[in-house]
C-alpha cells in the first residue's frame, strides 16, 4: 500500500488541515471500508492525553472535522472503539471508518482521509496512523509528523555526585511549552560555577546540549548557563547518587497515554538515570508483554541509563505499580478477571524478584483503599507525590491536592481527596514500614518532565541490580521534580533505616539539604505510635512559598541542623522540605523516606 501525508511536519498544537491518502492495492466494493485511527497523541488532550477529542464528522467549519473522500465513491462515516485484551475498549483512539455506499474503487485508486481545522498533537513526533482496508489492518502505515515550539523553560542538569576531578555529564536542555525540546537556538553561552569559574563558552545549540565538566573541589557545587541554575552536586570520593528517575511513565502503550518513545525521552532530554515504563494491565497482550520487555532490555544499559521494567495495575484496591528486577517478571493472562485485584495478583509474584508501590493513595477511583498487611511483603514504597497531587496526607486545601492538579489547567475535571486514613502519614503511623518515592504518572511518553514527580535512589551503581536493591531497601526519597539533596539520619541511620533504642536514650537528628533554589521551609515531622499524632519534631521557615516578589534578604539555599531529642518509645520521622519558587507554576517539595525508632526489647 503507497501512502501520502500532507503536510509532511508541522508545530506542535497548531491548528492545520492535514491530508493522508492511501493508494488501495485492491478493488473495494458497496459495505467494504477504509479506516484510520489517528495517532494517541492526536487524541488525547493537549495538557493531559488521559483525556480525550474525538473527530467529528458533522461540521466542516467546527474543530477536529474528519471526512474521508475518494472520487466516484461516497462513505459513511463513523467511529468504531478498538477493543483492549481485556475486553475494554482502548482509552481514546477510535476508528475512523469510511463505509462505502455509494460507487465503487479499483486498485490504484485514491482514498484519503481529510481533516481540517484539527488541532495537531503537543508531542512533538512523528506518530504512526493506523490504517484498515476492509477490516484488515495494513502494517508500514504513514506517520504524522510534529515539530517543537519556541523555548520556555531552560534546564541545566549534573548528577547529584562525582568524584574530585572525574569527569560528569552536563545537560542543557530548552523545553517547549509541551515540555517538547524546543526549536529555539542559543548562540555562544558560557557555561560556568555559580558565581565562579568558566567551564567552557562558545556554546552554541538548538534544544539541548551535552557536554563534561570536573570540579575538584570536595563539597556541594552548582553550575549556571543563562538563566539556568543547575542541581546541586556534591563532589565526594565515595559518591553514592543519589541516582534520579521517574518510576512511573505511559506512552501510546497504555490504555489512555500518548507518545512514541518514552525511553529517548528520559535520556536524551531529562537526562534521568533510569526509568520504568508501566503499560497498563488492560492493554497488554502476550505479545505486547513481550514487546514491552525486549523494549525495556534493548534500553538498559547498565552503568549509564537503566530501564527497569514493570506495569500498571489499576483494578480495584487502588493502583499499583509492579516492578522487576531483572529482565523478565510475571504478566497475568489479562482476560481472567479472577486477578484483577492485588491479593488476588501479589501472590504470584516472586517476593525477591519484584516490588510493588502504591500510587495516588487518596483519590477515589478505587474502592478497598488502603493498607493491608497481606499486601506488605511486596510494597517497599509508595509513591507520595505524582502529577494528580500530593498523597502526603489528606489536604484537599494543599497547594498541591488533586483538587488543585495543574495538568487539567483548572478544567472541570479533576479528582477528589477522599478523606480516609489512607494516605502516606496514615500508613505510618499504623507503623507500617514503607519508604517514599515520587514519579510523574505522565501519559505522554515524557519520563522526568520537571514538574510531575522525580524518584531519588541512594545506590552504589547505577544499574538495575543496585537500583532495584535500593528500592527493596527504601533507601530513596522523592521530589516534586527538583534534584534537590537530601540527608537524614538519626543516630547516624539514614532515610529508610530502622533502629532500635532503650528508653531515654538521647536520639541525634541530623538534617542536611541542598536546594534547587531558595529554600522556603525544612521539617522534621514525628509520629509518635503511643498517641498516632503527627508533630514537629523540628521546623525552619526560611521563606514564604510564593516567588512573587523579590526578597532583599539573602536566599538560603544549602541547610543543614542536628538536633536532639529523648527517646520516650516508637516513633517514625519523616524529612520534608519547600522551596520558595515554583517550577512552571508548580510548587515545590520534596519528601524523605521515614527512619523508624523502636524500643530494644
Ligand atoms: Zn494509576
Ligand atoms: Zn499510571
């Protein structure tokens, strides 16, 4: 089959009259029919694609209008579902179906699919139409193809260590306002130490730009280009990360995502560590899984970027995300309903081999919420903070509550926080063991855009086995997307740790953190079991969270503290710390994993 698309690119969310005609290899008679299905990307919302446009065939002049045309010939139109495995229909991709009902096409004849006045995807990418010719799916169909917008925001990202003199990677990346890379160019930048030395000039590039730098200098760093402040770097001769990635990304895969390639997207352009791509449960068929695996091994390259593989179970009992850690896990036969609930599923999964995390513990799209001894043997996290809002605590009021989500913009839809003891202080206080991670939930193919969620893994190596290591040993904390330094020990354990002490015994809090910017709060909270209450263990305002207005007095932007206090029986404590600017609108924060103190017995 010969395809033609016109035009052959164009910007991202634009609105455009795109064409893409097939040239048949057969004759088509009354009752046959010529069906599209348009990219995910070009369904789903601009700002989130879990939500959908539909073409519509009824107004040539109104938005998103689709006709198919062939001459001689007259179709009716309409749109059909695409079944999932599991029996459901696919999010938001439907068949455009052109019926013939009147004429009739030879091979060699044209027939193309018209769309006009029809907003063009967010992602930029070329995404693949799918085409039917009388029910048969055709396979090397066209693609349309997207080009990025001007520069909004400009990032620079370091890792979080490196050793005195070793060289490390820097990125420079300009995003779009779709968090594409941008088309903008920069001409004879200089990359230097905040407030220091030049590193190198004259660089000059379109969207984004990798380089090395080295500091020998022991001690935590950051670096400038224009207007971009990088993530603090601690210069150490035993650097152990911490290693940053988002846990939690969909693409085209899931029932309701969009976006091609997830993977180049977190390498190549928020220069993440690693990542794990987690279609949803509904929309894997065997031969999906194995896709989905060989594509998750073909990305893994340990040492440099790791790609650790897992899927999203979204069925009743709350969401989760299963996690591997090798190669090859556990799929379910989707069609049997019968596992469609987590303790019916954990227990097929080896205990060693995968980890589960719970995510957006407070929204009410799942009933029997909650925490559930039988399920802990395989949850060494949740995940406290996503692009649907904090699940911290129950805040509907929080400027980052699933009320307040800003990927909706503040449009009608948005989720509800149910007011129940199950958020991440609930499941702590009932002394439940369970570290804190945060990652994006994106729909849209773009792991560690800045905003959404970002997971910090403490690890020797940045490889699957020492990643997935670190996860099984919660020794990992989350931010809302900012690589911003964390340190928290108590009598010398760190974020995750557990310990045991006599009564009395004098308990030494040490907190260290290293912002992105300014610092607005950093506290300690504690939850002592006896009582179950949340208290400040410790609390610095440094600023007011707003970014508003300019602050004569200095910006803080390094803290550290070490505090006593007595240890008068269990208790979980928890770091958690704003900064005062938000990022693209976005407050932000970030969140360790617990340190538990037990009494001795
Ligand atoms: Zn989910
Ligand atoms: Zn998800």
């Amino acid at each position: 089959m010969e395809y033609e698309v016109e035009p052959e690119a164009m910007g991202v969310d634009r609105v455009s009259d795109v064409r893409v005609s097939v040239k048949l290899d057969r004759d088509l008679g009354s009752g046959q029919s010529v069906s599209f299905a348009l990219p995910e990307a070009w369904t789903g919302q601009r700002y989130c694609p879990t939500y959908t446009r539909f073409p519509q065939f009824a107004d040539p002049g109104g938005e998103d209008y689709a006709e198919v045309r062939a001459e001689g010939a007259r179709f009716d139109m309409s749109l059909e579902t695409i079944q999932l495995p599991g029996g459901l229909p696919k999010g938001h991709v439907r068949k455009i179906k052109a019926a013939l009902v009147e004429g009739c096409l030879a091979a060699g004849d044209h027939v193309a699919l018209q769309l006009r006045n029809y907003r063009s995807a967010a992602l930029a990418e070329a995404g693949t139409v799918r085409v039917w010719i009388d029910e048969q799916e055709q396979a090397d169909t066209p693609k349309l193809k997207t080009l990025p917008g001007e520069a909004e925001l400009l990032r620079l990202i370091v890792p979080s260590c490196a050793k005195p003199g070793e060289p490390f990677t820097v990125s420079v990346v300009s995003l779009d306002a779709f968090w594409n890379l941008s088309c903008s160019s920069y001409r004879e930048g200089v990359l230097r130490m905040d407030g220091g030395d030049v590193l190198e000039e004259g660089i000059s590039f379109t969207g984004s730009y990798r380089t090395t730098a080295r500091i020998d200098a022991p001690g935590v760093h950051r670096l400038r280009f224009a207007e971009a402040l990088s993530n603090p770097i601690r210069i150490t001769p035993e650097p152990r990360g911490p290693y940053w990635g988002d846990l939690h990304s969909h693409d085209k895969t899931h029932n309701c995502g969009a976006g091609e390639d997830p993977y180049t997207y977190a390498r190549d352009v928020s220069a993440l560590d690693f990542v794990a791509v987690v279609p949803d449960y509904r929309a894997i068929s065997r031969d999906l899984w194995e896709e989905h695996v060989a594509r998750c091994n073909r990305n893994d390259d340990p040492g440099s970027f790791t790609a650790i593989l897992g899927y999203e179970v979204g069925f009743r009992g709350g969401h989760h995300n299963i996690y591997f850690r090798g190669s090859d896990g556990y799929i379910f036969d989707v069609a049997d309903s019968s596992l469609w609930s987590p303790d019916k599923l954990l227990p097929h999964l080896d205990r060693e081999q995968s980890a589960v995390v719970p995510h957006h513990l407070g929204i009410d799209w799942s009933p029997h919420k909650g925490f559930y001894p039988q399920r802990d043997p395989w949850i060494p996290l949740l995940e406290i903070y996503s692009q649907h809002g904090q699940s911290e605590f129950y805040s509907p009021e929080h400027s980052l509550s699933y009320e307040c989500n800003r990927t909706r913009h503040h449009e009608d839809k948005y989720a509800t926080s149910v007011e129940a003891p199950i958020y991440a202080r609930d499941a702590w206080a009932q002394g439940r063991r369970y570290g804190t991670v945060a990652s994006s939930d994106n729909h849209s193919a773009q792991p560690g855009k800045p905003v959404k969620g970002l997971a910090a893994l403490f690890a020797p190596a940045n490889t699957r086995e020492a990643l997935f290591a670190a996860m099984k040993a919660r020794s990992t904390y989350g931010t809302t997307g900012e690589r911003i330094l964390l340190d928290f020990r108590i009598n010398g354990t760190e974020m995750g740790g557990e310990i045991f002490v006599e009564d009395g015994t004098a308990l030494t809090v040490e907190v260290e953190v290293h912002g992105t910017g300014g610092l607005a709060f950093v506290e300690v909270m504690r939850c002592r079991f006896s009582n179950g209450l949340w208290e400040r263990a410790f609390y610095e305002r440094l600023r007011e969270m707003d970014g508003f207005h300019e602050n004569p007095i200095e910006t803080v932007y390094d803290f550290a503290v070490r505090f006593e206090e007595e240890f008068t029986g269990d208790a979980v404590y928890y770091l958690r710390v704003g900064q005062r600017y938000p990022v693209a609108e976005w407050p932000v924060f970030a969140w360790s994993s617990p340190i538990w103190v037990g009494r001795k017995a």
